[in-house]
C-alpha cells in the first residue's frame, strides 16, 4: 500500500472512530435514561446493551489496528 493510500485509510478510520465513540455515548445515556424510568422495557434495554457491547468491540478493533506494534 502506497503512503498516501495508507494515510487515507488512517484518516478514515479515525473518522470511523469517533463516530463509533459518539454512538456508543448516546447509546449509554439511553440506557441510563431508560433506568430511570419507573417501567422498563427489558427487551429493548437489552438490545440496547448490546449494540454498545458490539459498537465497543468495533471501537477496540480499530484502536487495535491504528496503535503500531511496538517490538519491546
């Protein structure tokens, strides 16, 4: 991969990144908000819950992909 092509992907997938980071943050303040109500739909909570699990396995995906390997 050329520096140009590899420094687009990288842009992109910070792009991506934060993104992810902004849905996984509403996703917990409406699993929050969903808490305080006096009646919970535990089937929708729960679909809530996990779409953040997986939107955090994403977000560590990527942050795994653009942290290089450092050789100790």
């Amino acid at each position: 991969m050329t520096d140009a092509k590899m420094m687009e992907r990288v842009e992109v997938l910070h792009a991506r990144l934060e993104v992810l980071k902004l849905e996984h943050r509403d996703l917990d303040e409406a699993i929050r908000a969903m808490g305080e109500r006096t009646s919970i739909d535990m089937l929708a909570l729960s679909r809530l819950k996990k779409r953040k699990l997986a939107l955090k396995d994403q977000i560590a995906r990527i942050e795994d992909e653009l942290t290089p390997d450092i050789i100790a």
